[in-house]
C-alpha cells in the first residue's frame, strides 16, 4: 500500500485518464485548438494530480510537464516526468511519459528517451542506436520487468505519423492500459512509483556524465591558429553548401556527448589563449577506435588532410568530426573569461593543442538554435510543423528570460496583434537580444526555419534585407539577377511550407542592433507593408509584393549608441517600443537560481546607475547581464569592471571626463575592493 495525500481518492487519476482517451480524438476533430476546452481543463488536473503525488512532490529534482499540441492538436498527447539532473527537455536524456494512442484506445507509462541528437541519422541506424541505449539501460532497472512492465515487445500508438514512430522506437520499458480496462488509483500510482524507482536507479548510473543546466550551455575551446586564413574558405563553404566539415585529431570525451550532440558553440584559441571567433557546431561524430573515421558529410567541403593544422597526432586520424553551420569573428577575449566545466577543464587544459577544453557558453554568445526547444521529431524528416509538440508555456519563458510574466505577456499580445513588430530598447547588458531569440522561439514553438536573424551594422543594405542585384558569371560574361533578401527569403519559405497568412504559424525575423543601420534606406517600401499588412505594392524590382500577416519583426535597439528618439519617425510609429532597463530584479532571480549572495553586488550596481542617470541620462547605464556570472567572486567583479564597465563608461564620458569623479571598484563595491 502506498501512502496517499489527503484527498487524493478526489484526484481519480483513473478518471482523469479516461477522460482523455475518450474525449481528445474528438475535440481534435471538432474543437479549434486554444483557449480554455475540456482537453485543457482535464490535462491541466492530471499535471497537478501528478504534481501532487509524495513521490513527486518530494523530490525536488522532478519537473512535470504535459502536452496536446502547440498551436495545432497534436497527434499523441503526451504527460512527461523529467529528473533535472538527467535532462530538461523531452528531447533529450531518459525520462518516464504516459503516451496516449492515437485511436484513443488506451496509453502507455513509459520509460522513453529523448531522439533529437539522431535527427541527422537515416532512420534505421536512429532507431538501431534507441535499440542499443534502450538495452543498456535495461540492464539497469531489473526491478521494472519485475513490476510487469515490459522489455521487448514494445508499444503501438496507432498512428502512421512518424512523430509516433519514434515514441515507438525511443521505448525502453512500457505497461499499457486499455480505455476500458484502466486500474484504480492504488495501482496507478503503484506502477509510476516502480517507473519513477526505475528512473532514478538511471540517473544514479548517469551520475558521473556533465548534467545538463537550466541556465547555460556546454561549449568547447578548440585550437585553431590558422583560423585568419581559412576563415574565408570556411565561410565560403558554409554559404554554398549549409554547412563545413571540420576534423579533429584527438576525441570528444564521452560524458559531454549527449549535452552537445543537438549542437553547441565552438570557440576558437586564435593563439596566445585568445578567443578570435566562434562557431556553431550543428552535429558531430565520434570515431569509434583511435583508428579514426572519415568524412560522415562527404558531400561537405572541409579539413583537407595535407597541410592540416590539427595533423598532429600520432597517426593523423581524425577522431572527432563537427559540422560547422556558422562561423564568425567577435571581439578577443582571454579564455580565462570563460567559466570551466568542473571535473572536465582546468586553467591549464583548456587550451591544448591535443584535446578540447570545456567551458560553459557565454550567455551574450548564444546562438539561435532552431531545435533549441522542439520535442522528439521524426528522423527521416517526415514528420509536419501539424505535429509540434513542445513544451514551451509562459513559465518556460519567464524562466529563460528571467522577466515578469505581466512585461513578457505585453510583448506576445502586441506581436500576435494586427502590427506584429516590436522593439527592445534598452542601454548595454540588458539581454536585449537573448530575450529577443526566446520570444521568437517562443512564439514559433522552436520550429525549425521559423526564425532568422539579421545583425544590423552601417553598411547593411536594403538588398541585403529585402532584394537586390548580384553579378554573375556565365559563357557569355557577367550578368546581374535579382537576388531575394532577408524578407523575401523568408516570405519565400513561408509559401513553400503552405504557411502564408496562416496563424497557427507564425515567422519572425529579429533585426539586431537595427539602429546600427541607415533604417530608411535599408527599410524601403517595408515601412508601408509593415503598417498596411493587407495591401501588395511594388518593389524597387519586383512587383506586387505583400507582407504575411503572421511574419513577426523584432528589433532590438542599444540606446548607448543612439537614442530611439533619432529613429526616423516612421518607423517608430510603426513599431511598440518595450524598454529593457537595467534589472536589479531580473539579477537577483539569476543569482538566486545559483544560490549566491547577491545584494553586494546589486547594492553596487544601483549606486553606479543612480550615479550615471544623475549625470547623463538613463539611456547610458549598465546592464544586469554583465554581472551575470557564477563565479562573481570580489576578483571576477574587478576584472569584469576593469575590462568591460570602465571602457564603457569612459566612453560614456568622453566629452566630460571629470564627471566621472571617483567611480572606482572601492567606492561602489566597497566589500569587494582590494
């Protein structure tokens, strides 16, 4: 007998259950997706049910996190289990999901494991690759065949989607209920204790892997001296093909494997432990000897063996394999200013010409990544935007944002109105563009392709952005073709994925730092498309062009280096204008999180932002992500106001430098001070 809370009889998980398999199919057939309904009533009362349980309430590491759609009814609704410490999404890691059939005929309790990471994969060597990590943690959990789940005969979701065929292939053990045969609570609750039992004798044997963080990201350090001249090739290979193979002679240690198998940034020691660029790392492979392996991406141009700058092995074999997607130089920086993975990295074997160093991503280096979000997806490509199913709520985005759920809900209602362009405004470190990638993933439901960004800069063109002439070379001599730009790229792939005007799936493309750019001239005709969405108008070379209702435009403005009030005033009647303001509040929330004392260090921060928008103005103030760091010891603190605040500050004061007075470490952060 199992321990019950008070009045959990009333709770009726077998009721709450049934309910769903007879009713859902239905309401997806007959019910428009959104809203309150009796779906999302009854999926809401078996979230808090489970919530609810002692074995789940009493384990702080569980997050419950339940699924019929996003945006669209999905095909097999869903209710997950996950274990922090293995993972924090269904993409990825071992968690325990109720799968509910299709046909609505019964669900089962799982043991799943997330499949995004084998995306790239054709689907028999994915579903082999489930096959061999489902038996190895098999061999983990005796006890669940004891408990009558079963091993090998697998589970049927009825469904010929390929979304269920993966839930299908990614099961390690199951128990099934038939709709008419449910069990009582007693026995409910019985087996998920022996599934939940079962889950955390893996995560014990998972303990020595790098757990996967809510707040950041692994990255790796990679040595690569030549990068200044290969740089362009790469570039070049990336632009032509989607992507660069790059080869590396010593391997990727295996805790880390699964945390980047869905892709990470790579940052690149241009010599001398300096951080000259970074990359991002779309998929990688691993040898599976010291023999090496070949190119997994043929038809991808990239490392060349003669001449290689990593061919310094003993036998020159290529070990480990990543698939560049982007490349780009950013502002060096010491490796020192990079947080090490404990037990993985230290100061010393970070940078090393035979191995990888591992190092927490930077959160002003975050790429947008497109399957950042997304559940388990088909991989053999098969499966439709009609069956996205992520986990992607209000408190998902208060949580990666660090924002008030009140100031993030007035950015989604203005983006999902009849203007859907925003802008967020605000001085340095105010995580602008980070909040800016999260409502855009938000709002797309991680879809892949749903969202680009463009970083604005002084010779951005109107070309660039909406369309313009390219030479090309042909027998006969150059000739010029009308190339699309950002926008019409876009709008193009909205019309080949049938999603033109369609709401259930919106696009957004974020304009970084868009007052960097002349915005008149780079805007054009899309400062009349943005404001009258339901009338066409000619281009400068193309005719009868119409802006998409459900394309979202989010641009992000830094008010040090120009004030909103000198934006052309078109545009600013065009677009809602939310300003980011320096947050002690936001600051405290992340410190929190870690668990550090934070009010010296916010205590600081306020004295140093009353001190510039009493001499200067609000505008040119200091942002709270600056002093966003785990490891914001009185040294981190120093060298963070040394190398970043203090340059610019003096800028801030370039024409009147002695308004500074005696801004200094010692005088703001006293406790901190040598």
């Amino acid at each position: 007998m199992t321990d019950q809370l008070p009045g959990q009889e009333a709770q009726d998980l077998r009721g709450m259950l049934g309910r769903i398999l007879r009713t859902y199919q239905q309401a997806r057939s007959e019910v428009s997706f959104g809203g309150e309904n009796e779906v999302a009533e009854v999926f809401r009362e078996l979230k808090e049910a489970v919530e609810s349980l002692p074995t789940v309430a009493g384990n702080e590491h569980l997050k419950v996190v339940a699924s019929y759609g996003k945006g669209n009814w999905a095909t097999i609704p869903w209710l997950s289990i996950l274990d922090r410490r293995e993972t924090t999404t269904t993409q990825r890691g071992v968690y325990v999901v109720y799968l509910f059939s299709e046909a609505g005929d019964g669900v089962y309790l799982t043991l799943a494991q997330g499949v995004t990471e084998l995306e790239p994969l054709h689907r028999k060597e994915a579903v082999r690759k489930l096959n061999d990590r489902a038996e190895g943690v098999r061999a983990l959990i005796p006890s669940l065949a004891e408990a009558g789940f079963d091993f090998f005969s697998g589970i049927d979701l009825r469904s010929k989607g390929s979304k269920a065929r993966m839930y299908e292939a990614s099961t390690i053990a199951s128990k099934y209920y038939g709709v008419d045969e449910l069990p009582s609570d007693e026995s409910l609750i019985v087996d998920l204790e022996a599934a939940l039992q079962a889950y955390g004798a893996v995560i014990d044997a998972h303990k020595d892997r790098v757990a996967p963080r809510l707040d950041r990201l692994i990255a790796l350090v990679g040595t690569w001296q030549t990068i200044s001249r290969d740089y362009g090739s790469v570039r070049e290979g990336i632009d032509s093909n989607g992507g660069w193979a790059s080869g590396w002679t010593f391997r990727l240690r295996e805790g880390v494997r699964d945390e980047l198998s869905s892709g990470f940034t790579l940052y690149i020691n241009g010599g001398r432990r300096q951080i000259v660029a970074k990359a991002r790392v779309g998929a990688l492979r691993c040898a599976p000897s010291a023999d090496g392996m070949s190119n997994p991406w043929p038809s991808l141009s990239g490392t060349y063996d003669e001449g290689n700058r990593l061919n310094d092995s003993a036998n020159g074999a290529y070990k480990t394999w990543f698939k560049l997607e982007a490349i780009e130089f950013i502002d060096p920086f010491p490796v020192e200013e990079l947080e090490l993975v404990d037990g993985f990295s230290t100061s010393n074997s970070v940078v090393n010409q035979n191995a990888f160093g591992y190092v927490y991503e930077r959160l002003k280096d975050s790429w947008l990544r497109d399957s950042e979000s997304q559940d388990v997806a088909g991989v053999d490509g098969a499966s439709s935007s009609t069956e996205l199913e992520l986990d992607l709520d209000m408190s998902w985005l208060a949580a990666e944002t660090l924002l008030a759920e009140e100031a993030l809900g007035s950015m989604i209602d203005c983006l999902r109105g009849s203007q859907p362009q925003l802008i967020l405004a605000g001085p340095p470190g105010t995580s602008k563009t980070w909040v800016a990638q999260k409502l855009a993933t938000y709002l797309t439901s991680g879809r892949k392709g749903a969202v680009r960004l463009v970083q604005f800069h002084p010779s951005y063109t109107y070309e660039a952005f909406i369309e313009g002439l390219r030479p090309v070379a042909g027998p006969s001599g150059v000739s010029f073709d009308v190339t699309a730009g950002v926008v019409l790229q876009v709008v193009r792939d909205m019309r080949k994925a049938g999603h033109l005007n369609d709401s259930d799936h919106p696009y957004v493309i974020i304009m970084d730092e868009a007052n960097r750019a002349n915005l008149p001239r780079v805007m054009g005709e899309l400062l009349y498309l943005l404001e009258y969405r339901d009338q066409a108008i000619s281009l400068q070379l193309s005719k009868e062009f119409k802006l998409p209702s459900n394309l979202m435009f989010i641009a992000t403005m830094n008010t040090a280096d120009r004030s909103i009030r000198s934006i052309d005033a078109a545009m600013r009647r065009r677009f809602e204008i939310f300003e980011l303001a320096p947050d002690t509040d936001v600051l405290e929330r992340y410190f929190n999180s870690i668990a550090f004392p934070s009010e010296v260090v916010i205590e600081g921060l306020s004295r140093l932002n009353e001190h510039l928008t009493r001499d200067l103005d609000r505008h040119h103030t200091i942002g709270h992500s600056f002093f966003m760091r785990n490891d914001m010891s009185p040294k981190v603190l120093r060298e963070v106001w040394t190398r970043k605040l203090l340059p610019l500050i003096e800028e801030y004061y370039y024409d009147q430098p002695d308004g500074m007075g005696a801004l200094s470490v010692s005088q703001l952060w006293p406790d901190y001070a040598d």
